[in-house]
C-alpha cells in the first residue's frame, strides 16, 4: 500500500494498491448495506467515513447458490467464473481499475456481472480490470449488486408500499452505482462522460434492462451485450407469480409477506432454489420472465426492454452486440441427450424447445450444416433460438431508430479443453475481453490464443472511447445493416463476413 493512492470519493478517502503500474480500489461502498428494514428497499446513500478507508480486498458476494447451473465436476474446475468471496446481504461494493489518477478524462468500462440474475460477481478473476488499463488509458469499473429473491422479488402488488421497488432492487443497485461513477470516478481519473456499460450473458440482459430505465439516462453513453439478449422481462402477473411460489415454499401466505423481512437470507436463499429448479431448462428462450428476474413495473421500468420495439431512453446510445458460435455447448453438452443423439430421435428432443416446428427446423439446419453431427445441430438450434436469434432481434429494432450505430460480432475461436468438446461455448469470449488468458483454464494453453485475446480487448477499449470498435489490429469492422448483415468473426484470424448462419438466421424471422 501506499500513500499516494489515496483517493478523496464522495463518502470519504480511500486507499488503494499498485499492481504493476495499475491503481487498484476494491471493496468500496457505493450504497447502505441493504440490511433489516433496508431489506428490498431501493438503495440508500452510503453512511460517510472518517479516515482513511483500506481498498485493498473484494467485498462481498450477493446471497447466491452453489453450481445453480449443475454443471458437471470436469467444467466446474474449468468454470472459475465466480469470484471467491463469502456470500452476504452486505454486498454493495464496487472495484475501480485504473491507468491512473491524474486529472486526464479516460474512458469508463462499467462492468455487469453475468450469472442470469441470481449468481455471479463483480470479483472474478476472469474480469479482473488491470490487463485492459495496461493495454491502454482507461478506467474499469466492476459491482456487486443484489440477486436473487432479495434482489427481484416482485412484493410490490402483493405487500403494498412497504415493498415498493422490491422486483426491481437489484437494477435499482446497478443505476446506485451509475451514479456513484458520474459522482465520483473523475477522482480517479475517469469520464464521467464517457461511460461504457457492457456484460455477459445476465450481465448483458442487465445492459439491455439499463437501456430501459429512465433512472439511467445520462449515465451511460455506449453498451455492450455479450450473449445475454432480454427482448422482454417479466411483467407484473409473470413477477407476482414467483413472489406466491417462494411464498408457499416458506409456509406464508399474501397477507404474511411481512415476515419476508424477518427471515434469515439463508433461509429465503433455500427457497428460491426450490422456486428456481421448476424453471425448466426447455424454457430457455423465455428465460427472462421466469423466476427471479426484474419486473416490469410501468414507472421505474417501464417496459420491454426492446418488445415491441428498442427503448427510446437510450436510442442515441451505439451499440454493440454478439454471440459465441456454440453457447449451449456448456449447458447443455454433457447431458445424455447430447452426447447420444442420432438424428431419428433428434426430432424428440428439439420438440421441446420449437414445438411442431422441430422436423422442419432439423432439416434446414443439416442442410446448412451438413458435416455436423446430430448432437450438434440440437445445440445450434437451441443456442440459435435463445441466444442468437434474440440478440440479432435486438440489432435490428436498434437499427429502426436510426439515431445510433450498431455493429455485431460472432465469436467463433474454439478452445481445446476437454477434447474440445466445448467449442465456442457461452462465457468463452469473457477472459479475451479483458485480456486475461492466464487466469483462465477454460481457454486452454496454446500462445496463439493471447493474440486474439489482445484485438478483442483494444476492440472493447476503441468502442468504449469512440463509440466504433474498429482498430489496426482488425479488418475494416462496418457498421450493422440489415441489407448486407456485416458481422465480425472473432477467431485466430478475424474476419468480417456478412449475414454468417444467414440460412439458420432466417428460420427465427418472425418466431
């Protein structure tokens, strides 16, 4: 530690570290810890400090389940996406990167977490900020925020005033720590002007929810969604519906949610997981809305985010947006139905993901795809159908405002683990974003790897400053349209193609 990195924040001083020439801030509170009678409350003012308060160590994790997505042991190993702190109600904290804390205006990389909205961290060492400062001058920034019941659990309806903005606290935590940014980050050396929201997979549906928000207009001026498209959220009856599933599984009924408040988090945590595990994994596509997500309220979250069309709040926000080649090769890759698959009983298997739809949608994909095997073509479908074509949905009626550019990648490098059975598979891109290969086993070994990994960050780093990810290390990147579909392919080589997969694009128009 050392004296000259002490930054004067809104609340007090805070003392940071250096890690090879970066500033590093961890632990920092951006809001009151959302505790007792401050359970499910919107988030307070942090409580001011005197002195000098040490930075050096990750806050907590929100309350939050072991393995929720049952992956099996040998990707476990692999998967240290999480981070590595407890878990507790006390989980309102941030982590500031920087390059340095001078007077210069560098551009803010504001991270949301992955994990859809009940699991995951800001403190993973997989999106640890300092590899993007040392690649250029800028800012990350990483949060905890709440998940789960204590953070979405629609109570509004059903418990009255008390429980105001319960189904939206943990969005409400993310805009807290917007704010916290615009109020504060320009102390260490950041824009507050000049702030770029990205994420994964729930992460990225919590970019597509801030797009939405009023309460975060402003705050933001560039978003980035990695395979996490959220067309539509849950509504009011979606959200009160959970809120009577969780209920029963704590043997309380409407007019007892008052006691909510009463209970330990573990225990409410214990039922959850019973509410989570009756959302089906055939659901996939309608993920959004079932569950422990944000609910659409009318006021703080108006609607959406982008049915029926891309919000108005953010139309002059650029965008950009893509998807991994193979996401559901981690979910859904080990299971039997994947491992054995023949295409005679393939048609069982996708009917329910597409319905009667299935015989029809396997031939147009063998046909496209015609060296791959059963198994692959049933992760391509469903992959497609949830992940894919929801995001290209979402370029699209981006586009029909005509106030912002898009532009749309399609990350296609393969690791080798595990016999390479993994592919391109969801949260693969993650560790090439912020350039830190090393922390991550699921990426394999071979140096041609770290390559990739630097022209994926500069691209992240050039479209937060510019609003364009271009950069001298790619092919001209251009802007997306619907005529021509310009899509940059990230692998060893990089590439742009356009309309790529625009045979199986085309089986999801209008679905």
């Amino acid at each position: 530690m050392t004296d000259g990195c002490i930054v004067e924040t809104a609340s007090g001083r805070v003392r940071g570290t250096v890690e090879r020439d970066v500033r590093v801030f961890k632990g920092i509170p951006y809001a009151a810890p959302p505790l007792g009678p401050l359970r499910w409350k919107p988030p307070q003012k942090a409580a001011p400090w005197s002195g000098v308060r040490e930075a050096a160590s990750y806050g907590s994790m929100s309350i939050q389940a072991e393995n929720v997505f049952d992956l099996p042991a040998d990707l476990l190993r692999l998967f240290t996406l999480g981070g590595r702190q407890k878990i507790s109600e006390d989980c309102l904290y941030l982590n500031v990167w920087t390059s340095g804390l001078e007077g210069r205006k560098r551009p803010v990389l504001f991270w949301c977490h992955g994990g859809a909205f009940i699991t995951g961290s800001g403190s993973s060492p997989w999106t640890d900020g300092a590899n993007l400062c040392r690649l250029d001058d800028v800012v990350v920034v990483s949060i905890n925020h709440r998940l789960g019941a204590l953070g979405y659990l629609h109570l509004d309806d059903i418990a009255g005033e008390a429980f105001a903005g319960a189904g939206t606290a943990g969005m409400r935590d993310i805009v807290a720590a917007l704010e916290w940014v615009r109020d504060n980050i320009a102390a260490f050396g950041g824009d507050a002007g000049n702030v770029t929201i990205f994420g994964e997979s729930g992460g990225g549906a919590k970019v597509c929810v801030l797009m939405a928000l009023p309460a975060a207009k402003g705050l933001f001026h560039k978003a980035v969604i990695q395979s996490g498209p959220a067309v539509q959220m849950a509504d009011r009856e979606d959200g009160t519906k959970t809120v009577h599933q969780l209920l029963g599984e704590l043997g309380l009924d409407a007019a007892s949610a008052g006691k909510l408040r009463e209970l330990p988090a573990l225990t409410i945590l214990k039922a959850q997981n019973a509410v989570q595990a009756t959302v089906s994994r055939a659901s996939f596509s309608n993920r959004r809305r079932l569950g422990f997500n944000p609910v659409i309220d009318g006021t703080f979250f108006p609607g959406g985010p982008f049915a029926p069309t891309a919000p108005s709040v953010s139309a002059h926000v650029p965008l950009m947006i893509g998807t991994n080649k193979d996401e559901m090769a981690l979910f859904l890759g080990h299971l039997d139905w994947v491992k054995e698959a023949a295409f005679d009983t393939l048609v069982e298997a996708m009917t329910t993901y597409v319905g009667a739809r299935a015989s029809d949608v396997i031939a147009t994909y063998r046909k496209a795809q015609p060296g791959a095997t059963a198994g692959e073509i049933g992760l391509a479908i469903v992959g497609d159908l949830g992940v894919r074509s929801l995001s290209l949905t979402i370029a699209e009626r981006k586009l029909a405002q005509r106030a912002a550019d898009v532009f749309v990648y399609l990350f296609a490098w393969e690791t080798p683990v595990l016999g390479g059975r993994l592919r391109s598979c969801h949260t693969l891109e993650i560790p090439f974003v912020f350039n830190n290969l090393a922390e991550a086993a699921l990426t394999g070994d071979d140096p041609a790897r770290l390559a990739l990994g630097e022209r994926m960050a500069q691209a992240w780093i050039a479209f937060a400053r510019t609003g364009r990810p271009g950069h001298a290390g790619l092919p001209d990147w251009p802007v997306y349209s619907t005529a021509a579909r310009p899509t940059m392919i990230f692998d060893t080589e990089c590439r742009v193609e356009n309309d790529p997969y625009g045979t199986e694009r085309r089986v999801w128009e209008g679905a």
